[in-house]
C-alpha cells in the first residue's frame, strides 16, 4: 500500500542537523546503504486534530529506529531526544497539517566495501503530504489479497524486529507479485508454513467476536500501530489474542484486517480466491476498530491523548 508519489518537491529535509531544501537532499552515488542495504527507518504520521497537527507515537517510533540501528552495529550520532526534537523542527518547517514522516539512518559515504562500520551514520528526517494513492484499498470497501508464494524470512536469516532496508527487498518482491496478479496486498507466510504479516502490514484474523493476530515469533514486525489498535480493542472490551494460524485460518476467517502506519486499519475481504466474511463487505469489527483508531489520532478520545506529541 503505497505512500506516495512526488509531485512537488517542496519543504525541508533534515539532514545531519541541518534543514535543506527538498530537491537539494542528496547522497553520493557510493553511499555504503545504497549498495548494501545497510539503512533502518521509520514511517510516522502526523494528522490534523483540527486545533493543532500531531504526530502520532513519536517516541515509541525514535525507540524502535535506535532498537534497529543497533541491531545493525550502528552507532547513531545523536541521542534520541535530538532526532525526536528534529523530527518536530522538520515537520513544522514543512509547515504541513497532515503530512507522512521518513526517519532513516543509514552508513554513509567512505570505504567501499561490504564492511560498514568504517563508515559514518548519515541521518535524514523527510515529511511529506499524505496522499491516500494505494492505501485506499481496505479503507472503504475491502481489500484483495494474495498469499505469497515468496517466504517471509525469519530471524535466522536477518533480524527481522529491525525495521531495516534490508528486510523490504523480501516484503517488495511480495507486493510486486500481488499487484502483478491482480491483487492489491499480499499477505506472507513463514517457512513453517504459519502466517507472518503482509507486505507491509500486520494481519488481524475475526473469529466468534474474538480478534486473533499472528505472535512476533512468526517474523513479523512489531507494529506500532498492531500495538496500538491491540491496547485499543482491549480498552473497549474486544477480546484480542496472539496465536499462531496458517493458511486455512484466513479463508475460513469473519473478518479480516490489517494495520500499519501508511495502512491504518484496513479490511481484507478476499484472500486469494475466498471471499472473506459476509458477501465481502467490511465486518462489524473491523468497522468499529477502524472508527475507534481514526478517534484515536485525530485527538477525540482522552484515553490514548498521551500518543499524540502536537506541534
């Protein structure tokens, strides 16, 4: 589910502590990530409340961001209340009321080689408009979605709770092959056949009015927006569990629902060629989780007001 395509180059970019104009951030051609993968990430948003614009868990995403560095030996060169504070100075140079955030910290420019930890740790904060572009399947009717013939990996092979380059190469060919077959997600599974996450979303499975999603020893991400519709749904008394499922579980599923940062909430109502639920419409549930998060982020409900850091 896409997050955008750029029109305009317009705002600032922060780079290394410095704001420069969008079209002037630029790397050298032999930058250690570009060849080697050796960059983590966040993706955040920022909503318009309608008295103030917010971002939404900035600190939970700045930990994850540091938790991947290192992961990857990565030595970052600021502390953590400094990328958040530049995470805010970006966003408010931007000037934008909803805008999506890009957090990367990556080796840079120096030795070439498959070695990187001669190299500097670059980093840069971009924030750009939202634009809804893909992601707007699921949002209001339901979402096509393959099961991947590509294999999630898993911790064996690379750490996979580092929100990392890397790792998307996997997720990416997922996705190509979804959309190349006519699908607009692909969900994956893991090497024992369980199910992992989509391509860039974790999954939630409706059952008996019981919402069920794959546990983080299936190589999923940690999802800070899993996590937050998790504490959600438990507040409201919607009973929310981790297990382990496979492919059955999902055709024979009420309702199905993904979520993430660009994604949100979204319902899946055909898995390769089952039809999901009731006559593939959006579910009760999902309808009803997908309305308590959007009250969450845009600063309606008091309970989670804690989440929202307003610029």
């Amino acid at each position: 589910m896409s997050v955008a395509t750029f029109v305009n180059e317009v705002g600032k970019i922060w780079m290394n502590g410095d704001l420069v104009p969008f079209k002037d951030a630029r790397v050298h051609v032999l930058t250690h990530a570009l060849h080697y993968s050796t960059s983590v990430f966040e993706g955040i948003r920022c909503y318009d409340t309608g008295s103030s614009p917010a971002i939404f868990r900035l600190g939970e995403h700045i930990d994850r961001l540091f938790k991947s560095a290192k992961l990857y030996s990565m030595k970052m060169p600021y502390a953590k209340e400094a990328v958040i504070n530049a995470v805010i100075t970006t966003v408010r140079a931007c000037n934008f009321k909803e805008c999506y955030i890009r957090p990367l910290a990556y080796y840079g420019y120096g030795e070439m080689g498959l070695t990187p930890t001669k190299n500097p740790v670059d980093i840069s904060i971009s924030c750009w408009p939202w634009e809804m572009g893909e992601s707007e399947a699921g949002k209001f009717t339901g979402a096509k979605c393959m099961i991947s013939s590509w294999v999630k990996m898993d911790s064996r092979v690379q750490p996979v709770q580092a929100k990392a380059a890397a790792n998307y190469s996997n997720a990416m060919l997922a996705r190509v092959e979804a959309l190349d077959n006519g699908y607009d997600e692909a969900i994956m599974l893991n090497s024992d056949g369980r199910v992992s996450e989509g391509s860039a979303e974790n999954v939630f499975v409706v059952r008996n009015n019981a919402v069920f999603t794959p546990p983080l020893s299936t190589g999923c991400l940690a999802g800070i927006t899993r996590d937050s519709v998790m504490q959600i749904m438990a507040s409201d008394g919607i009973e929310v569990r981790e297990m382990d499922m496979y492919r059955d579980d999902l055709y024979s599923a009420e309702e199905i629902f993904i979520t993430g940062t660009a994604a949100e909430v979204r319902s899946v109502t055909q898995v390769d060629r089952t039809t999901i639920g009731d006559g593939g419409r959006m579910g009760a549930i999902t309808k009803r989780v997908q309305k308590m998060f959007g009250n969450v982020v845009a600063g309606r409900d008091d309970r989670f007001g804690h989440w929202l850091t307003f610029i």
